[in-house]
C-alpha cells in the first residue's frame, strides 16, 4: 500500500471501529439490563428493542450509499453519525423498553457502512484492495471481540443508559476522524450506470455473499439473546463473563494470520466455506448445552472460541469478497446491497432470537439457527473459486 492507501484505509477502519464497538457494547449485556426497565418482562419485545436498529439501517443503507455518490462520501458519512449519536442519546436518556427500541430504531438510521466502503473502494488500487477490506472487517470483529470483554464491567458499573452515553462519545469521535484525519475524497460521481442493482442481484456469487451476510448477522445477534443466560446458569456472574470471553477471543485472532495465507494461496472459498462450517458446528453445540443440565464453562468457552474464529474470518473475507467479485462500474451498489443485508440480519436475529425463545426456549432457537447455517453452507457451497489476488509490485 501507498502512505496515502494505508491512511486511507486506517482512517475509515478506526471509523467502522468506533460506531461498531458502539453498537456491540450493549449487545451482551441489553437482553439482561433491559428486563430492569418498564415492559421489560417480554422477551420478543426485548428481542425487537435489540435488533430494531437493523430494519431501519437496512431501509436507509441503500439510499444513503447512493447519496453519497451525488453529495460526497464525507458528507454523508458526518450526517449518518451525527443522527447515530442523537438515537444513543435518546437511548440513553430512555425510561422504559419503548424509549429504548426508539433509541435504537434512530441509531439504525445513521446507516453510513456503505458509503464509508464506498469511500475506502475510490480511495484503494484494485490490487490492495482485498487488504483493505479485510482490515475493516477485521476492525468489525475486533470491536465485537471487545465490546463482549468490556461490557459486563461497564455495564455493571454505568448501568445500560452509560453504555448508550459512551456510544455517543464514540459517535462524535467518529465524526472528528472523517473530518480531520481521512484523506480528502476523489471527485464526486453524479451518474451511475443503468440497470446496476439488477446486475448486482442477478449476479449468483454476489447473491451467495449477500444472503451469507444476513445469516450471519442473524444467527450472532438471535444467539446473544440466550447465551449470556447460558453463562449464568453455569454458575458465572454476569459481571465475570469477560472472565470467559477475553481467553477465547484472543486466542482466535492469533489464528487469524491463516485466513490470509489461503487467500494468497488462491483458497479462500475453501475459508469461507470451513468458517461457515463452524459458525455451525457452534449452534449444535449451544444446542446441546441448552437442552440438558448446565453445561460446564470451559465446554461454554471451547464453543465461543470456536464462534469467533468463524466469525472473525467471515468479517474479514465476505467484504473483500464482495468488492472482487463486483464488477467495478457496480461496486458501490453491491457494498450498499450487502450491507442492506447484514443490517437486515441484525433486525432479524433480535427479533427472531427474542421470539424463540419467548415460546420455544433457547434449544429451539439455536435448533432454528442451525438449520439457517446448514441452509447457507448448502448455498456457498456452488460459489465459484476465487483467484489468488494479485498484488502490485
């Protein structure tokens, strides 16, 4: 990478990093802290409240994405985070589950991970620009990995309207990295060439990447609705999960270098489609464990270790994939499309997780979100190989 590539690319992932870590601080811990607010006894509604930020992301994702083709990445990119830090204030200010769920539906609305990728596609070579992808979606489960460490004690000690407060902060910081640190942004675009969504949608590995996305984000958040019960039960406060999430989360990130040398190796389907395998492999596991009596915590851990690793391997490599797989006079409409998706999945796996497990328990959630994952695995499975990218000298 160039000085200005790697800026670049540092620039928009710390963006990506600040508004996720900000969304994610709140998910181990919302579907407990939320019982302690008025209407706080239903699971679906706790389960919409969680997930409602990723309907509305989903129906502005797109139309923002678009936007910033015509006004400027930047500008949208300031606007969707100004109204992401009002819908955390609101959050955090909220006095029952319905202030809550508003809180969240506006966060949702500050949908700017299209045009940020957007950005981060003008401003990178063809040839770095796997690297860079990677390097935001490594941000992504990095700021997951410690959201899920940080969120116990914090929320332990600030309750969940302090985590809504420093999602906000984290907003604005967000909001001082576009305009201060991220290189200024090529020429606007004011067309689009025709017909470019019905391009993206026909295309069937694009397709494969975008329905993956939403499975994906489905499965981690209806998870989250259930497991930190799972933790309780087996006799770990809720103020130590951190305890068991620290270990299992650094030990997968070491073995993240691996996910790189297949893609240089021209493998990176044979990646993707073990990374699914796992996120699999997860739910039966989760399943076993919530059908009989509590399972043991280091039983609970090999598990989430075994999640993260497929996770964090799934953020890295499906944007990437995406932008190589895109033709480049429709990039932009396939970054906004799948992150349409992966917002979607995020609504849905609230509202499904809660739902499940209000009439079903937690053995027929993780029953459904197995059967996603086997769905999805059958899917990729017909995606073609993806070439060893080819790096300039």
């Amino acid at each position: 990478m160039t000085p200005l590539e790697r800026r670049s690319s540092l620039s928009l992932a710390l963006i990506f990093a600040l508004r996720m870590l900000g969304l994610f601080l709140v998910l181990p811990v919302f579907a407990l802290e939320a019982r302690k607010y008025p209407g706080g006894d239903d699971p679906a509604l706790v389960g919409l409240a969680m997930g409602i930020y990723g309907l509305t992301q989903a129906v502005l994702q797109l139309p923002l994405g678009l936007a910033s083709d015509r006004f400027g990445r930047k500008r949208v990119i300031v606007l969707g985070l100004l109204v992401f830090a009002a819908g955390s204030l609101m959050a955090a200010l909220a006095d029952s589950l319905t202030g809550l769920l508003w809180g969240r539906a506006l966060q949702g609305a500050g949908a700017v991970s299209a045009a940020v990728t957007a950005l981060l596609a003008d401003q990178t070579r063809d040839g770095v620009r796997t690297k860079a992808m990677a390097l935001v979606g490594g941000s992504i489960g990095l700021m997951f990995a410690v959201a899920l460490v940080a969120a116990p004690p914090l929320a332990a000690r600030f309750g969940l309207g302090g985590l809504f407060e420093l999602t906000c902060a984290l907003a604005l910081a967000g909001i001082a990295t576009v305009l201060w640190v991220v290189p200024p942004e090529p020429a606007r675009h004011t067309a689009s060439p025709r017909g470019g969504l019905a391009r993206v949608f026909a295309h069937p590995d694009l397709l494969r990447l975008n329905l993956g996305v939403f499975v994906l984000h489905t499965v981690q958040l209806s998870m989250w609705v259930a497991v930190p019960a799972l933790l309780v039960q087996a006799g770990l406060p809720k103020a130590e999960h951190w305890h068991l999430y620290l270990p299992a989360v650094v030990a997968s990130f070491v073995l993240m270098g691996g996910l790189f040398a297949l893609e240089r190796a021209g493998r990176l389907r044979a990646a993707l489609l073990g990374a699914i395998g796992l996120v699999l492999l997860v739910q039966a596991g989760l399943g076993w464990a919530a059908a009989g009596t509590p399972a043991p915590l280091w039983a609970l851990g090999g598990l989430l270790f075994l999640f993260f690793c497929g996770f964090n391997a799934l953020e890295a490599s499906q944007p990437s994939l995406v932008s190589r797989t895109a033709p480049p006079e429709v990039r932009g409409a396939a970054l906004g499309a799948y992150n349409t998706l992966q917002s979607l999945g995020l609504f849905a796996g609230g509202a499904l997780g809660g739902t499940l497990l209000r009439f079903g328990g937690a053995p027929s959630l993780f029953a459904v979100t197995g059967a996603l994952c086997l769905a999805w695995l059958a899917l990729a499975w017909g995606m073609r190989p993806v070439p060893a990218a080819q790096h300039p000298r």
